[in-house]
C-alpha cells in the first residue's frame, strides 16, 4: 500500500465548517497530518481540529513568531497540546519581510529570534507542557538549529535534487528517530492538461520567487540561471516576466504536478528523498481548495 502524504488545509472564510468537515473525511481516509499554513488564524483552526479528529496528527506550517507575545503563544500551544492528546505540532518561523511589513513588524536576526523565541516560549509559567517544536527551514545553519533546540523541521517549496545534501546538516540519529519531525510543503496541482497545472503552481511559487532568501536556497539547490533570470526582472521592473524564469526542471523539483500517476510517483519520491512527511498543498486548473481537495484525495482511493 502506498504511503499517504500529510494534507495542508487553511480555514478560508465563509467554509470554515466546511473546511472542518473535510479535516474529518482526511481522517477517515487513514491520511497521517493535516497542517495549517500561515494563511489566516492556524493555531484556531488547529484548536478546532483538535475536537472534530482524534487520530490524525494536527500541526501549524507555520506559524510566525512574531503574530502574538510569547505568553499568549504558550498559553495557547499548551492548551492544544493538552487537549489533543499531544496530536499538535507547533510549526514556527521569522515568515518574510512582506508579510511582516503588512503588520507593521520588522523581523530581527532569524537564528537569533528563534533560538530566543523557543528559549522564552519554554520558560513561560503556569502554561503545561509544551507541544514538539517545529522549526521552518531552508539554509543550513537553520536546519542545524532545528536539531539542536526543536523537534523537527519543516521545508517549504523545497527542492528535492537538493534534499539529500540540506538533511546531510541533520545526525543520522536525528534523520532516523521516528520523533524527529522531517517535512516539505509541496505545491501540487493534478491535471491531465499538464501546461495547466504547470501555469497553476507557476502562480503559486511566483511570489516566493520574489523573496531574496528563497532565491539564494534555490540558487544554492543548482538554479542560479533561472533565479538571476528572476532578479534581472524585478530590477526592470516587470514581474510579469518572473514566471518566465521558473522553468520547467525547477518546477519538477520544488512542485508536483500532472496526471494522478506522476503525482503518486512524485509522492514516493519524496518520501526518498528523506522527506518523513511530505506536506501536499494542494491547487486544481479547475476551481478553489475544495475542487483541488476532491481531486487529490481521489487518487489514492
């Protein structure tokens, strides 16, 4: 039997219960982890997963450190961790400079927010235990970090012909250890009409190509041609031009896309690769989440 991906779901509004409703169907199907992006409110949406499942793991991915105060964060993880039987991941990073500037917040150092963060988060009294603490990485000396203070980590639109070198960071104790948390964020897009579903996780990954930290991981990952190419438009002032540069061999390796076949296969081998829980984040040539939910979980039935 093929191993089952984790599922990322986001509360949208107006189909929140909906949203919930669905968690409880990727339950059922014997799926191993939904995760909530940063996308809206996902510690109250994992709050809520935590009464309507009772099996699967629930988890954020992730969620910015710098959204709450620290005690108002533990208070919360420690409630969730409690009363989900310690199901919930705590799923953090520094998120990225636009998002933060939305907010009016500017980041500080990301090694050192984060080991201080985890520090404070851990000392807060009167709260409960802490759920296991996953850390959003990319470059090495985070994926260092994530093994020495957290219990796990977690990659996003990561490239997979890179992987093996990124988890060489990790001990082999760690890398094996069934409670070190290893996963990827992976666009996916199922659609026998594979330009379409190219051009849809072109459009999703076209705003990551815009940040500078993710150019620098994907040019470290080999792609130095289509990442300058990237930076050559946003310094002419056309992003338009960006996807022009997001070429077919990057996308087959930070995405998955095409027919249910190749998108089980590109599940596979991920799981190779050394990703523990691969994390399908689904998009459809056809509709909104719940059309690309319907059509993913269909090919695994």
């Amino acid at each position: 039997m093929a191993q089952l991906p984790a599922l990322s779901l986001a509360a949208v509004p107006g189909r929140r219960q909906a949203t919930l409703e669905l968690a409880q169907e990727i339950e059922r199907r014997g799926y191993p982890g939904i995760y909530g992006p940063s996308l809206g409110d996902s510690l109250a949406l994992c709050q809520s997963l935590a009464h309507v499942t009772h099996e699967i793991e629930i988890g954020t991915s992730i969620m910015p450190i710098y959204f709450r105060q620290i005690v108002d964060f533990a208070s919360t993880v420690g409630f969730l961790h409690e009363i989900s039987n310690g199901r919930f991941r705590f799923g953090i990073g520094v998120s990225h400079a636009p998002a933060l500037k939305s907010r009016g917040i500017e980041a500080g150092k990301p090694l050192t927010d984060i080991r201080s963060f985890v520090e404070q988060l851990k000392s807060v009294p009167r709260v409960g235990e802490m759920p296991p603490i996953i850390l959003a990485t990319l470059r090495q000396k985070m994926i260092r970090l994530a093994e020495e203070i957290g219990d796990g980590m977690v990659f996003a639109n990561g490239a997979r012909s890179y992987m093996s070198t990124s988890l060489a960071e990790v001990s082999e104790a760690k890398r094996s250890s069934p409670e070190f948390f290893i996963g990827n964020m992976i666009p996916t897009c199922i659609s026998d009409d594979l330009e379409a579903a190219k051009a849809v996780n072109r459009r999703t990954l076209t705003s990551y190509a815009m940040l500078p930290n993710y150019r620098n991981y994907w040019k470290a990952a080999g792609y130095v041609e289509e990442m300058e190419g990237v930076e050559s438009a946003l310094a002419a002032g056309d992003r338009d031009r960006v996807p022009h540069y997001l070429t077919d061999r990057w996308l087959a390796d930070t995405t998955l896309f095409g027919s249910a076949r190749a998108v089980r296969e590109g599940v596979e081998a991920w799981f190779d690769a050394g990703i523990k829980t691969p994390i399908i984040v689904p998009s459809s040539a056809n509709g909104g989440q719940m059309v690309a939910f319907e059509e993913f979980l269909k090919i695994y039935e």
